[in-house]
C-alpha cells in the first residue's frame, strides 16, 4: 500500500493551497495531492472562457506550482475512505494510507427536473476540461443563446457571449432583478441596464418551465406563458456540494449538504478536514449555517485547514462573502451584507455613501467615477457591508472594506482610515470614498440622535 503523511483530494481552489499550506507549515511531511481530472481549470475564468481567453488552455491551473513545492500529484479517482485503516481505495486500484487527510472536492452544478433538460446543447457550468469544450463547439453552431439564472456566472457568460460572439442572448431569472441576493437595488438596476445595453435581453420574475426541441433544445418555455428560440440553453442556477465521499465514510454532514466541520476546519474525525465548496459554512455575522460558495472562499478554509492539519493554528471567523464582476468595463462589487440583507436578520442600519473620480485632478488620465456604498449596525456603528460600483479599481476597494468588516471596524474607523494617494492611482485624499461614506454615515447617524429627545 502506498503511503503518505499529508494527502489532499482536490486539485482546484481548495485542494491547491491546502497541499501547498501544508507544504509551509509541515516541511518534514510528505504530501499527495489527488485529483480527477487530468487539467485542472481556474474556476473564476470559465465564462471568459466563452469569449476574453477564448480557449481552455488559457485557463489552465499549471501543475508547476505542486512540482516546484515537491507536492506529488496523483490523477485518479478516489471511491472510498476507511477511516479505521486510514487509507483511500482509487477508480485505477490504488490503496494509499494517510496520516492526515484533506477533502477539497468542490461542488457540482444544480441542476433542477426540467423537463428536457437532459436534451443536446443543454449545459451546466462544469469544472471539466471535455465537457467544456464541448459547449464551445455548440456556442460555435449556436445563434441564439439562453441562460437559466442572472447570477454572477450567469451575467459574465452572457456579456462574454454577446460581445465576443455576437450572440442573440435572453436570460430568465426567478427574482425581480439580477444579481439581487448580492447587491441593493441601485447597483443591481445599474448592472442590468449595463446588460440591457449590450443588446442583452433580461426577463425577470419568472422560470424556464420547459426545454422544448427533439434531440437538441429548440426552445425554453417560460413559466409566464412565453416562448423563446434557443440553440444552446445554459442553466446557471447554483451549486451544491460534493458530499457522497464523506457520507459514505460516515462523516458528519451539516444541515445545507455539506460535510460538517468545526472552525479549524476539521471534520467530525479530527484526521480529516474538508476546506472550500464541499465543506458546510458558517457566517461571519451570526454563526448560522451559509449557502456560499465562492474561489476566495475555498482558499481560506483551504490555508486553515493546511495550517491546522498536526497542530491547530488557524481558526475560521466565518463566511463574509466578497463578490466582484465586470460588466461593459464597469466593476461591482460587494462584501458582507447589503441594506437589505441586513435588515432582514434584524439589524438597525445606518448608510453612508460618497462617489467620486479615482483620479485628482479629475482630468488626470484613466479617471473614472467610483461609487461606495457603506452599512453599519446602528446600534454600534460597527461596519457590515459595502458595495462598490464603477472603475475597475473597486475590485481592490471591495477587499479593503472586507478587511475592515473582518476586523469589525467602527464607522469612526473608517473616517479615520489612513489611506495612500496618488494622482494617477486613487482619488484626492479629501473625496476618498470609502472615508467618504464612512463621514456619510455619520452625518446620518448624528442627525437621528440630535432628531430623537432625550429621555426624561
């Protein structure tokens, strides 16, 4: 039987730094990563995939990485896990033996009992090498293209479509705007007219109830009565996670479908830890179980559970949730929680925002309007979320205000944020934006108290 100190199955944005965290923190260990596929694809840059990078090979994860950090990659398929003899039995036959084990599996798109949805040129977004050059030879046939679901992959694969193809693109989605579980409604209408301008036609409250067509898709039957051509049909409705290993081990599984762990990332046997998609979540506001799954995500619980694996260093604070796109050369993006949201777990909220151009003078070349949005519990003036939209720098905003929701930063905080400025790189010291919106919540804040009497 073969062995190793350290084994990680999963070679994608968990498994990688798992095995490369592991790698720093226990040099003397040996290390055995496992993954199924023979090309492990950067999960983030599928849709471009479509359209910017235009081919597979371009979005490759390079194995150089694991080779340099002297990590053994083994492609095949692992089938079972006996804890009792810690050992893991292969698809091609291999039993290898393992001191500590991490599970970084992923997640698989969900994919709902539409009628037709079985039928040619019918596709889910998979982390899969063959199946995804597959649905570019349909997109190559294709003339009319419709996408079930206006989330973040949804809207990329569209604008990727439409501009680099030329697509005739419709996307359905079951709420009333896209994007509207990660931005409020200000940024989530500007987004879609950002869409809607691109030539991208956008129906929103409702569902695609059929795919209609003999072998191949011909149309998608809408849950209002509508009916739409479609040559290729792309259901970007979510993920759920890779679990049935675990399970069948008899481990632990939360109440969301992913394989349970404690904030060190262990699962329910301390041998074994699980790290990205796969693994259940928590949230960093209120410890409550969170369906969110995302690449940045999956590498935090991936360096925790590396760091953790013989001695346990790192602890997981929960999940925030940073999510940013580009949309017709404009960014949006946000972190932790949206007025709505916030409100909704039954905050008080205080708001504050401020635009301004990213450059100063405003002439200066490359400026860009750049627009933050900020939300604080009332109660404590301690910061929960943040959206920007924009110039492409937001994407590196959008992170600074995670790292002040991360260390719980106060409103006074933030005014009181000692940011570098340049003119050619950020906006002028007075007008910066996310100090800006901090002030404006502040102003907010000072004007209810000065409005509500004082107790007699």
């Amino acid at each position: 039987m073969r062995r190793s100190d350290i084994v990680v199955i999963g070679g994608s944005a968990a498994g990688i730094p798992a095995a490369l965290t592991a790698r720093q923190f226990y040099p003397e260990h040996s290390v055995l990563l496992i993954r199924r596929e023979p090309q492990a694809l950067v999960p983030c840059g599928i849709p471009y995939i479509f359209g910017a990078i235009g081919s597979t090979e371009a979005d490759l994860i390079p194995d150089a990485m694991l080779q340099n950090a002297g990590i053994d990659l083994l492609v095949d398929e692992v089938t079972s896990i006996d804890r009792q003899r810690e050992a893991l039995a292969t698809a091609g036959g291999e039993e290898i033996g393992y001191r500590r084990l991490v599970l970084g599996v992923g997640s698989q798109p969900v994919v709902p009992p539409i009628p037709g949805a079985d039928k040619g040129n019918v596709f889910a977004i998979r982390k899969d090498v063959p199946y995804i050059e597959r649905m570019l030879a349909a997109f190559d046939r294709a003339s009319k293209l419709v996408i079930a679901g206006c989330g973040f992959i949804g809207v990329e694969l569209a604008e990727e479509n439409r501009r680099e193809r030329g697509l005739e693109v419709t996307i359905v989605e079951m709420l009333e705007h896209c994007l509207e579980q990660n931005y409020d409604l200000e940024f989530a209408q500007t987004a879609e007219e950002m869409l809607r301008g691109e030539g991208i036609e956008i129906l929103t409250n409702t569902t695609v109830e059929e795919i209609e067509g003999n072998e191949r898709a011909e149309r998608v039957r809408l849950s209002d009565g509508r009916t739409l051509p479609a040559d290729v049909v792309v259901l970007a409705l979510g993920a759920t996670a890779n679990s049935d290993l675990a399970r069948r081990a008899g481990l632990a599984i939360g109440p969301l479908g992913g394989i349970l762990v404690n904030r060190y990332q262990q699962t329910s046997d301390e041998h074994i830890f699980a790290a990205g998609d796969c693994a259940e979540k928590v949230s960093f506001f209120d410890g409550r179980p969170s369906p969110q799954k995302l690449a940045s995500i999956a590498t935090t619980e991936a360096r925790i559970a590396g760091a953790n694996l013989f001695a346990l260093q790192r602890a997981n604070p929960g999940t925030i949730g940073v999510y940013s796109t580009i949309l017709g050369g404009k960014a949006f993006a946000s972190a932790g929680l949206t007025e709505r949201a916030a409100r909704l777990a039954g905050y008080q909220v205080i708001t504050g925002q401020a635009e301004a151009i990213n450059r100063h003078p405003g002439c200066m070349p490359g400026g860009m309007s750049l627009r933050v949005k900020l939300v604080f519990d009332a109660a404590t003036r301690i910061v929960l979320g943040g959206q920007v939209m924009g110039a492409e720098s937001g994407g590196e905003m959008v992170n600074a205000i995670s790292a002040c929701i991360q260390q719980r930063m106060t409103a006074d905080d933030i005014a009181l944020f000692q940011a570098g400025s340049h003119p050619g790189l950020t906006a002028s010291p007075i007008t910066y934006q996310l100090v800006a919106a901090a002030e404006a919540a502040i102003a907010t804040w000072l004007k209810e108290r000065q409005a509500t009497p004082a107790p007699v």
